[in-house]
C-alpha cells in the first residue's frame, strides 16, 4: 500500500502549493459576503480591495466543496500511515530477531524432549513414571501455592510490626496519661474535700448572719417602733425574705400600714449596715411618701432618733415636708437645703 499512499498524499500537498485545495470553506458563505459588501464573520463592511481577495478565493476554489472536504480529511490518516510505513523496517527486524529466538528455543526443547524419550526409554515402569510425574506436577501447585502465601504473611508480618510499633507509643502514652490521671484523680478529691468544707463553712456563716440579722432587725424594729406591744418576732428564710409576727404568732407583714413596713425596712437596712461592718451613712428620698398622716410625725421622731448616731440625708417634696415634720426635723438637722426646678430640665440648690 506504501506506493499508493505516497501517490495520493504527493497529490495532497501539490493541491495545496498551487492553492488548487482551500481551506475548509464553503463558497456560498463567500458570495453571501459580496453580496452584502461585509465580513459576515466579524461584520464590518468591507472595501473593494477586501471584495477583490475573497473573488480571487472563490475562484481558486477548483475543487468542489465535497472533494475538498474530504481530501483534507484523508490527509491526517494518510500522513499517519505514512509515519508508520517508516516504522516498517524496524518492526520488521524485531519480528524477524524474535522469529531467531523461537526458532532457537523450540529447537532446544525438541532436543531436550529427544533426551529424556531416549532416557525414559530405559525404564518399563510407566506407570511409576506416570505417578511420579503426578506427584511433580501436584508439588510444584502446592510450592505456588506456598509461596503466594508466604508472601501474604510476609506482609502480614511487616503491617502487624507497624501495628505493634504504635501500639507500643499509645501504651507509652496510656501509661503516662494513668500517673497523670492518678495526680488529677488527687487534685479532684482534695477539690471535692475543700469545697465540702467551704460549703460548710459557708453554710454555717450564712446561718450565723441570718441569725444576726434576724436578731438586730427585731432589736432595732422595737427600739424604734412605737408600738411596743404589737410584735413579738422576726422570721428570715434562705433568701432573705422577711416576716413580721405579732403576738399571738400571725405573719404581719401583709397587714402592716405603709409607716411600719418603711419602719421595718429601715430596721433591716441597719441591721444588714451593722452585721456586715460598712456602717455607711444613709440616704432617704421621699421618706415618708408612703406614710398616712397619722404616723408620719412618729416616723419623723424615728429618724430624729437614727440621726443621733448615724448620718442621714432625707429629700422631701414640698407636699411632704409638712409643719409637723418641721416641727420634728428642723430642731436636729445640721443643713437644710431647697431644691429648685428649671424647665424640668436643671435643678438648683439654694
């Protein structure tokens, strides 16, 4: 076949020098352009020079559109054919070298095949010979057998000396991490001890406060109530929450009018002041905004009397700080200040 390769590839390439063998392109594409006067590819008009370059293509297209198309398709499997025509020679030679080596080997097995015919030759017992033969054949499976599992447990062996190894470095670690754990396992029982102790500990101050606190407030509430024959005790719970009982036992808190709860959370403040050690001064706004008329001089006395031994600012709206409590504030206080409201936006003090 290489002759008529050559021929028609030669063919080919001479069409392609003499520009007898375009490119692919079809020539009704190209009298469309003329016709519009543009290149319908990047569509943009076209000058005659251009138009004069596309007719002289179109009329070096000799061939028609279906020969061209499939010359040039041809081409590339001709010029691998070629290509592998060129190889030819030495395949050749390496299928003729390999025919050598056959030929050799087939030789020295029908001599070898001649010598052990003449050899078994000597012997009558074929049957022996047939079952040694056997046993051979049988052997040589179970060596390919072996062998194919020697290597399985070869690398058997390697991965569980790999495994081995890490499992050594885990242990090492487990090993560690226990003596940690037996020092942590310490640290969490003297933590647990020491918490049990401080909670005790704690447990215990809070009842003692408690009780002080209970203790003072009553003590206070009675040295400035002025009705002395009305309550008989105090009760706090855990959270601090306080009760008034009268005499016969009955929770009064509920009960009370609105001067003796301030009275009682006066008492209580003080109380707290006084068991905690921060005796700091007191501030009162409006202090008895919530008192009824009746009690609001008693309530005046009470703070009279705190004042005696504690320093106490009080403010007072105008409605509050009637002529009765001036009656009672104004002997004992140390300053007396008016406060004044400016567009309800600034405060003076006068």
């Amino acid at each position: 076949m290489y002759p008529k390769l050559k021929k028609t590839l030669d063919l080919i390439n001479e069409k392609e020098e003499k520009g007898q063998l375009p490119a692919n392109i079809d020539p009704q594409f190209l009298k469309r352009m003329l016709e519009y006067h543009k290149c319908l590819i990047c569509d943009r008009p076209m000058d005659e020079e251009e138009e004069a370059v596309v007719r002289d293509l179109l009329k070096k297209l000799e061939l028609s559109s279906t020969v061209s198309h499939l010359l040039v398709k041809i081409k590339g499997s001709l010029e691998d054919a070629m290509q592998r025509c060129k190889e030819y020679p030495k395949e050749r030679a390496e299928h003729i070298e390999r025919e050598k080596n056959i030929t050799y080997e087939l030789k020295q097995l029908r001599d070898r095949f001649d010598k052990l015919d003449a050899f078994l030759k000597n012997y009558s017992d074929k049957d022996k010979i047939r079952e040694m033969h056997e046993k051979r054949s049988k052997y040589q499976d179970l060596k390919k057998k072996n062998t194919e599992d020697r290597i399985k447990l070869e690398v058997q062996l390697e991965n569980a000396q790999k495994d081995l190894e890490l499992t050594k470095g885990e242990l090492e670690k487990a090993i560690q991490n226990q003596a940690d754990l037996v020092i942590l396992q310490r640290k969490i029982s003297f933590a647990q001890k020491s918490l049990s102790i401080i909670t005790d500990i704690e447990d215990e101050m809070m009842t003692e406060v408690k009780d002080k606190m209970t203790v003072e407030t009553m003590e206070i509430f009675e040295k400035l109530d002025w009705k002395t024959e009305t309550f008989s005790h105090i009760e706090l719970d855990d959270s601090y929450n306080l009760e008034l009982f009268d005499k016969y036992g009955y929770p009064m808190v509920g009960g009370c009018s609105a001067a003796e709860r301030a009275l009682l959370a006066l008492s209580f403040t003080l109380a707290l002041q006084k068991v905690s050690g921060y005796d700091s001064m007191l501030f009162i706004d409006t202090p008895v905004g919530r008192v009824d008329l009746d009690n609001r001089a008693n309530f005046a006395d009470v703070l009279n009397q705190l004042s005696e031994n504690k320093q106490v600012i009080m403010t007072f709206t105008p409605s509050e700080y009637s002529q009765e409590i001036r009656n009672v504030l104004e002997p004992c206080s140390s300053t007396f200040k008016e406060l004044t409201t400016v567009d309800e936006r600034e405060t003076y003090i006068k």
